[in-house]
C-alpha cells in the first residue's frame, strides 16, 4: 500500500502553503465545495467540540460528516459519516483513488513530491464526504490552522477553543505566535466562534479578528452557573427556549467545549438556516460519542479511567477532573506514557504525585519518549516508577496488587487508544 506515503505519519512535514493540497483536490474535482463545513483549531478541546457539534447536526436531521485527528485505535476513525467511521473497504477504495491521481500529479510534474500522510487523509475525507452527500461537515484542525490541509475549505463557521504552548518547534514559541497561527483558520467578514482565555491568546484573537472584519462570537452564554455540581446536568437557553446540558463528556473542561459547540449551532441555525432546534440541542449533546476523554469502564474486574491528556494544559485539566472521583483511601495507579517532544517533567510534576503506583508502558510511535527519559522524570517528582515492557505487561501489573481502585491511563493518544483495545478485546494496531 504504497508505503513511501505512510513513512513516519506521526512526524509533521514543514509547509509553505497550501498548495499541495490544493491541486490534489482539484484534480479530485474539488470535494470540498460540494458541502458546507466548520472548521475548528485549538489546542485542548477541539475534538471534543467537533464531536459535540456534529452530534448536534444528526440530532437536528442534517447529514453530517467528522473529520477528527488522531485517531484512539483504528485510522478509519478519523472520517465519520453520521454515526458510522469508514469501513476498511471503503477506506482502502478512498486511499487508492486519492493516491493513484497523486503519482499521476508528481508524474506530470503538478506536484513535485507525494502529499503527506494528514493531506492524503483530509483528502479522503472530503472526497468520502462529497461522495456520501453530506450536507455538512465538522473538520477538526490538525495542527495549527493557517498552513494545516483542512484549511483548504471555506467554512462557515471558524471555531477557536482553548490555545496553549504545544507543537512550539511548528507553531512558535509563544501564546500569541500560536495563537495567530490557528487565527489562520478565520475568513475576512467571516464568523469566529470562541470563548475568553489566556490573555495573550485573547489580545492575539483580537487583533486577527479585527483585521479581517471578523464578527466574533463569545459562547459564555451557555457555560452553567458557578453552583452547577461537576458531573450534573444545567440549563441554558438556546434558540429562545431552555434546554438541559447532559453530557457523557466528563470533567468541567468539557463545560467550555461543550459551549462553543452550543454557540456554533444557535449561530448555523440563526445566521445559516439550519434546521437546529433547542431539542436538538440536548439530544445531540446528550448522544455525543468520544471515547478516550476521561471515559469510564469495568474490564477485568477493575475499574479504568482513560483520557488523552497529552500536554500540561490536558494534565491540568485531568487533574482537575480526578478530584472527587479517586477515592482518596484507596491505593491508586498511574499507567502514563508521552512522546519525546512534550514537556515531560511538567507533566510529571502535574500528574505523578496524586497517585501510589505510576507504571510506565511503551508506545507505537517513532517520537514516543524513551523510558530512560519518563524514569528521569519521575525522579524529579519523587516518584518511583515500574516499567513495563509492553501495554500488556503494564496492565498486568496495573491488577497485581488488590483493591487497587480505579486505574487511570493518560498522558498519550496511543497508549490510551491502545490500553482501551486490549481492555476492551480488541486488537491495538500501531
């Protein structure tokens, strides 16, 4: 399957522009207009969002396709039509189609190199969705905004969530160099979708918006009440009407995105017409489906807790998210492991001391951090860690010891997507 194009898919090739993707989804016949779309960047959250709001879009009768990034277990995740990812047929027709008129484009010398692996995903996502008669589409950025493929569309609507200091070797080196570049995401006279911040990311935000003549929308109006107790459902109103905020999106994190998701549907239904109503609002949200973020199970007689939290932003807000829900008196267990490019001993810092038992497992990724690198971390903290020299072994270890309470698995994309496979019988795939 033409490996050339999947050679270190988890490494991010430098760009320019959006050219690349440009011709190759002209010579597709150009997907991407035969649909309308949101496109959303952040650092923390975006996921979430998109999940939210194309949950919405189904609850409200709208044929609705999902683009997300990375993906927890299986590839096929990241292109979603309605309630469904890409069956593996269908998948393997996208990707031959899309990487067929590729060579074509690097033969004549239209393209002077294959298109990465993300612009060869985003590719087929947009010729699935077109194909799939979508009538509109959730994209979640990549990474950054300006120069990443999924930009390539016109979007009704650019939602922004929250911005922190990742992918700094890319992005920039600051809240506000970051910021702009997922400001890139915005259209002159469009609509920016977002909620107040960090302050530098807030004056960047600004200074973007103002000069493209952006109309801005806060979506403070529906975050609930300061008395509202973690975990239990609000009313906001939406659309002239009430309406109950029940989510399976755990953590008061998720109160944040959840709003801006809100904020997008009363804004499509307002300003675009949509057929969203307040009902489908709460159901929508009430039905969100995005596994991984502080999601809850039993598997082997044990209870887990999973989450992707794989930036010190991500760690903080697991933090917060633990308390109430590890039960102090009982024994608890850390299975972590991150890539090498990610603050490591910040997140340590962050994580390791709330728990009894940190056990470090390896990760398929060519930047995934070695083990010498999370032991010197743990160090810092005054932790000591087991490592383990598989998942498998890490979860086996996890269950050693009795009445464990919950184990909680965080700090990376592919060691949740992975713990989540072998614990719930399938089978991981790197």
């Amino acid at each position: 399957m033409a490996p050339e194009l999947y050679a270190r898919p988890d490494l991010p090739r430098p760009k320019f522009s959006l050219d690349e993707i440009g011709i190759l989804l002209g010579a597709l016949g150009n997907p991407q207009r035969g649909f309308r779309s949101v496109l959303i960047a952040g650092t923390n959250g975006k996921g979430s969002t998109a999940a939210t709001l194309a949950s919405i879009l189904m609850a409200a009768g709208v044929r609705a396709g999902l683009y997300t990034s990375p993906h927890l277990a299986r590839v096929n995740e990241r292109i979603r039509v309605g309630e469904t990812d890409t069956t593996d047929d269908e998948f393997a027709r996208l990707y031959f189609k899309v990487h067929d008129v590729a060579q074509e484009l690097v033969q004549s010398s239209r393209l002077r190199q294959l298109p990465s692996f993300f612009e060869i995903l985003t590719a087929q996502a947009l010729l699935h969705f077109a194909e799939s008669g979508v009538e509109f589409a959730v994209l979640e950025v990549g990474m950054g905004g300006r120069l990443d493929a999924t930009n390539i569309v016109d979007p009704l609507l650019s939602i922004i969530t929250d911005i922190s200091l990742d992918h700094m070797e890319w992005l920039g080196s600051t809240i506000a160099a970051i910021t702009r570049e997922k400001a890139g995401i915005l259209r002159p006279g469009g609509t920016l979708i977002t909620l107040p911040q960090h302050p530098e990311a807030n004056h960047a935000l600004g200074e973007v918006a103002m000069e493209l003549g952006v109309h801005a929308v806060s979506a403070t109006a529906w975050m609930p009440p300061l008395t509202v107790k973690l975990g239990a459902p609000y009313s906001v109103e939406a659309l002239g009407q009430a309406l109950v905020v029940d989510s399976p999106l755990a953590g008061a994190h998720q109160h944040r995105n959840i709003a801006l998701a809100i904020a997008a549907a009363v804004e499509l239904a307002l300003t675009h017409h949509l057929p969203i109503t307040p009902a489908a609002i709460a159901s929508g949200i009430r039905q969100t489906r995005w596994p991984g973020r502080m999601e809850r199970f039993l598997a082997n007689g044990m209870e887990w807790l999973l989450d992707v939290a794989h930036n010190p932003a991500g760690a903080w807000a697991l933090r917060a998210g633990l308390t109430g829900i590890l039960e102090r008196e009982k024994p608890k267990t850390l299975i972590f492991s991150c890539l090498r490019d990610k603050p490591i001993r910040e997140m340590a810092q962050i994580l390791f001391p709330l728990f009894d038992r940190v056990i470090f497992a390896p990760i398929h990724s060519a930047r995934a951090a070695s083990i010498e690198d999370l032991q010197a971390a743990a160090r810092s903290t005054g932790t000591t860690a087991v490592s383990a020299s598989s998942v498998r072994q890490a979860i086996e270890i996890a269950g050693e010891v009795g009445d464990v309470g919950a184990v909680v698995i965080s700090g990376s994309v592919y060691l949740v997507g992975e713990v989540r496979s072998v614990l719930l019988g399938g089978v991981p795939k790197p």
